[in-house]
C-alpha cells in the first residue's frame, strides 16, 4: 500500500505553481502518479520510492485541501490508475502576495 507522510511546503498561493514534495512511501518508480487538489489531477513526478512532486494548481479562495497520493476538495490525494490513496496531511492554499513598495529605491552599484 502507499502512504503518505507528509507534504512540503504544506502551503502555496492561490495562482498555483508551487512545487510540493509529497513523502511517504510505497511509490512504485516504475508507475504513472496523478496528485489530486480539489477535483483538479496534475501530473506527478516520481522522485523516489518514497517521494513524489507535483506542482499545484490554482484554486479560487484561500482554503486547505487535505492530502493524500491524488490532491482532493481539502485533500491532497496520489492516484495510481485513478485509484486514489488518501492521508489526513493538509496543504492550504494562501492569497498571493501584494507589493506595494520596495526600500530601498536604490542601492550601490557594488555590495
């Protein structure tokens, strides 16, 4: 069976593009893996034996999606073949930041 012990970073921002490691163990080097967040499946990228990265996608508001090897509504999820393997490890999906101003507005040509 797979397992899935924990997901780094647990969050990333609401435009998607953030690249979660998913650790656990019982990957197969030689499967395909989908992770699940929300009802979205991305590909997954097998690092390891125990190990797997996706890149999340965007979602609409601020909220967590619970994990597990596909990424599920408030689940992130891992699918072998769409046969989905759950865990209660949570990734949280956080509004993109804003900047409103950098200081200093200059800085010396060298150091």
């Amino acid at each position: 069976p797979i397992y899935i012990d924990s997901v780094t970073p647990s969050m990333g921002s609401l435009s998607g593009g953030t690249a979660v490691l998913i650790v656990g163990h019982g990957f197969d080097i030689h499967q395909t893996y989908e992770c699940k967040f929300k009802d979205r499946f991305v590909h997954a990228t097998v690092v390891s034996s125990s190990a797997l990265s996706c890149i999340s996608p965007s979602s609409l508001y601020p909220e967590t999606a619970h994990i597990s090897v596909v990424l599920s509504l408030s689940k992130i999820a891992v699918s072998l073949n769409r046969e989905t393997f759950e865990e209660n490890v949570a990734f949280t999906y956080t509004d993109d930041p804003i900047v409103h101003e950098i200081q200093p507005t200059t800085c010396p040509l060298y150091g």
